[in-house]
C-alpha cells in the first residue's frame, strides 16, 4: 500500500524530503571513502615494493602521461605523505558517514512514528 506524499502532513514531507537528501549524502560519502581506501591500498602496495629494493634501484614515477626517473626514498617519502593524507580523509568521511547513518535512522523513526496514525 503507497501513500500519495502531497496527502501527508507537511512535516512528514519535509522529513522524507531531508531524509531523501541525507541518503543520497551518505552514499556520495560511501563512494568517496571506497574510492580513497582502494587508493590506500594502492599506495601500502607501492611502498611494499619499494621497501625491498636499495636506494640505488632505479625508480620511475608517474607525471601525467610521462615516466619520470626518481630517487627511491623522494618517492617513498612522497607515498608516505600521501598515505598520510589518504588515512586522515577516510578518518573524516568515517566520522560523517557514522553521523549521517545516525541522523537517517533518527529520521526514519520520527516518519514511522508519524505515518502509524495513517495507517489502518
């Protein structure tokens, strides 16, 4: 059984339109972090491989569509920051994905609540 929206109450349409909102939120947040921790793994693996050859191992980095020669501890030292940037972004969409999760379950209780009087 559907329930025309235009027939609810209009703070019910303004919690399932916030509602609609932080959903959408919540998964744009969800893409970003997946999209990061893959980087972040990209990143552990990077400097794996670069942990086991000597400083004077030729190293190539990546510039745009060009392979550049580089020393291996600029580029361990450059993956690191990296890596140390990654870790803290994932700890902030984290933080809002946890607070958006909260606030979508609040609101989907308060709309059960205010739809029970609706139902027969």
């Amino acid at each position: 059984m559907s329930v025309d929206i235009s027939s609810l109450p209009p703070n019910v349409q303004e919690r399932l339109l916030r509602l609609q909102q932080q959903q959408q939120t919540l998964r744009t947040i969800l893409t970003q972090k997946q999209q990061l921790e893959l980087e972040l793994t990209e990143v552990d693996q990077a400097l794996s491989e670069l942990e086991e050859l000597t400083d004077s191992a030729i190293i190539y980095k990546s510039l745009g569509s060009l392979l550049v020669k580089s020393k291996r501890t600029k580029v361990t030292n450059e993956l690191n920051e990296r890596k140390d940037l990654l870790d803290m972004r994932i700890k902030v969409l984290s933080k809002q994905e946890e607070r958006l999760q909260s606030q979508v379950k609040d609101l989907q209780t308060k709309i059960q609540r205010d739809l029970r009087p609706l139902s027969p």
